[in-house]
C-alpha cells in the first residue's frame, strides 16, 4: 500500500526501513491549513468513507467544541478522551485536516494550535472527528 502525504514545506520526510521520521515545523496560519488540506484515501486511516462510521469516532457536536475550546489545555484533557486526534473533515470532498495532541506545537502553549486550528475547521463548516 502506497500513502501519499501533502506536507510543508517545512516538514522533512525520512524513511528507514519500514519507520518514517516526519520533522520540522507546523504551521499556526488558518490560511496554509486549508491549503495542505490532506485528501481520501487518509494517509493514517484510509477510506474515510468507512472509517468516520467506526466505533473508535467520535463526530464532535458544537458543545464538544467549545468544551474543547474551553477545557482543552492540558494533557490530562486528552488522556481522559482517550484522543489520538482531531480530524476535521469537509463533507463534500472528505478534503480534511488533522491535530494531534502529541505533535509537540499542538502541545505546546496549552494546546493552543489544536484548540484555535479546530475551532477554525469548524467555524469554517467541516466537520470534527474525535479520533481514539
């Protein structure tokens, strides 16, 4: 299986057998989000199509939202979510957009790039995945 990763300029790629080491930096402007918007098959989760129905999602209504807006700085937030990540995903295209708490810029500054970057998703229309 081949994935193919839309990713900054910023960003390094490196593969070492069957582990791929991603570096660099993420960005923080709403605007360059939309631009890397990953597409279907996801690179992580493959056919969205089956995979947002599945048992391990979690679609977030707009009281979810603001708890994580609101609540969502720090790690223990996430722990007790069970979150892997925050997929924000546009219905007519399944054009969509990952946060992962682990990513060291959504962790840092109380998890301000994933709180702002998601509700941004959402204000922009897509909708938001909880991913276990």
């Amino acid at each position: 299986m081949v994935y193919y990763l839309l990713l900054m300029p910023t960003l390094q790629v490196e593969k070492t057998g069957n582990i791929t080491h991603i570096s660099g930096d993420l960005t923080f402007d709403f605007k360059e989000m939309m631009n890397e918007l990953g597409g279907n098959p996801h690179c992580m989760f493959g056919d969205l199509n089956k995979v947002l129905g599945g048992n391990d999602v979690k679609e977030m209504d707009p009281e979810d939202i603001l708890d994580l807006m609101t609540n969502g700085n720090t790690d223990a937030y996430y722990q007790d979510r069970a979150a892997f990540c925050y997929l924000c995903v546009r219905q007519s295209d399944l054009k969509n957009y990952m946060f992962s708490p682990l990513d060291s810029e959504n962790r840092d500054n109380l998890y301000n790039r994933l709180r702002e970057g998601v509700g941004s998703f959402a204000k922009a229309g897509f909708k938001i995945y909880l991913m276990h």
